[in-house]
C-alpha cells in the first residue's frame, strides 16, 4: 500500500491529474490526500527536492549565475492557507506563484502567496530560496520584468551583493543576449545556451559559466 500511493503521488505530479482520476481500488483519493499530507508535515518532499537538486547539480550542473523570477497567477478552487481573490477570475480563489529559475530554466523553488499579491513584495522571499542551494557563484544576475523595477528591489538586490537585470517596457532587444522579459526568461536563455554536459563532475562545486553569456556581456548592475 506504501509503495501503491507513493507511486500515485508520483503520477500526479508528473501528469498533473485528479486525485479522483489516479485513484483506484489499491488506493482511493482519500489515502493518497492523507498520505501526501503526511509526508508534507514529515518534511519528506522537502527532503526529495533538495535530494533531487543537488543530484541535477551533481551530474549535470545547474546554471546559477543567472536566475529569473516571476510571479504568475493559477486557479485554486479548493482554496488553501495561501489562496486569495484573484483580480483576474472575477474574484474566485486563485494563488500567486513566484517562481525561480536558473539560466537552463531548472525550477529552483516558488513562494506562494494569495492571487491578489504583487509579484514584488515576493522577491525577498523568493530570493531566500538560494540559501537551501548551497556554495553559490560570486557574481549572480537575477533577471526580472518590469513589475519589479522600484527602488525596494533595487535596494533587495545590492544589499544580497546580487546584479540585477530589469527588462524596461518597449525595449525586450536593450541587451542581446538577455531574455527581456522574466516570463519568457527560461525559453530565450535555453535557446542562447549550449546543451548541459552529461557527464559526472569531479568533487567541488564549480559552476558552469555557458560560452554564450560570457562575463564580458553581463548586463550592467540595475539603474
């Protein structure tokens, strides 16, 4: 039965199905529910994903001298500590998520937060997620679009010794090279960069620097 839900759970992660649609007579919807909710208060899944972070980083090498954020809006009709009004579904219950990425566009965490949230008031904590991701590079460029363009992020980002790279409105093409917008961030990088290298790294945490965004290019610190 332990190995039968867990492998439910799996399954609704990767197809992102109901619990109803999953269920079956070796584990109703229920279990799974409770199960998962287990788990969660067990710190299980916390576990896993850092387990499975630094395993990608390990073999393939995340790509952490360029991270993008954004926030972006989701339904979430069974409400939950998180979910608030959202400003874009006539007022139904909808979440906030402020997720992060690095240069490849691996998921590196998200904030969630009701759907009435700005997306800048979450950078903060959302930038707090690097600290579960170990030895970090020196010299980080976190790409972000308009919506965070305040003298607040400004000040959140020189006081993390983060370089801050902020597309303006009407000017996506202002830095070849950088996505212009933090939403289609993961897309452009991923078509600019080289594919990850497969094989194993020695011990130590060097960090790939990809070829196609040199230091030389790196945009300069947020004005």
């Amino acid at each position: 039965m332990v190995l039968s839900c867990l492998d439910k759970m799996l399954q609704l992660l990767r197809f992102g199905c109901s619990y109803e649609a999953i269920a079956d007579t070796t584990c109703s919807a229920t279990t799974i529910r409770n199960r998962r909710d287990e788990r969660i208060r067990l710190g299980v899944f916390a576990q896993l994903k850092q387990i499975t972070i630094q395993s990608y980083d390990r073999i393939v090498g995340l790509v952490l001298d360029q991270i993008a954020i954004d926030g972006s809006i989701t339904k979430a009709p069974g409400g939950g500590e998180a979910a608030g009004r959202s400003p874009v579904d006539h007022g139904k219950q909808g979440l906030k998520r402020s997720g992060m990425a690095d240069g490849y566009g691996i998921p590196l965490g998200r904030v969630l937060a009701g759907a009435n949230r700005h997306d800048s008031p979450l950078l903060a904590p959302t930038l707090d997620l690097l600290d579960d991701l170990g030895p970090l590079p020196d010299d980080i460029t976190v790409h972000l679009d308009a919506g965070y363009a305040s003298d607040k992020t400004r000040a959140e980002l020189a006081a993390r010794n983060l370089r801050g790279h902020i597309a303006l409105q009407g000017r996506e093409g202002a830095h070849p090279g950088r996505p212009a917008v933090a939403r289609r961030a993961h897309a452009r990088l991923a078509e600019r960069l080289p594919p990850p290298c497969p094989l194993l790294r020695t011990p130590g945490r060097s960090h790939r620097t990809p070829s196609s965004i040199s230091r030389t290019q790196s945009s300069p610190p947020v004005a």
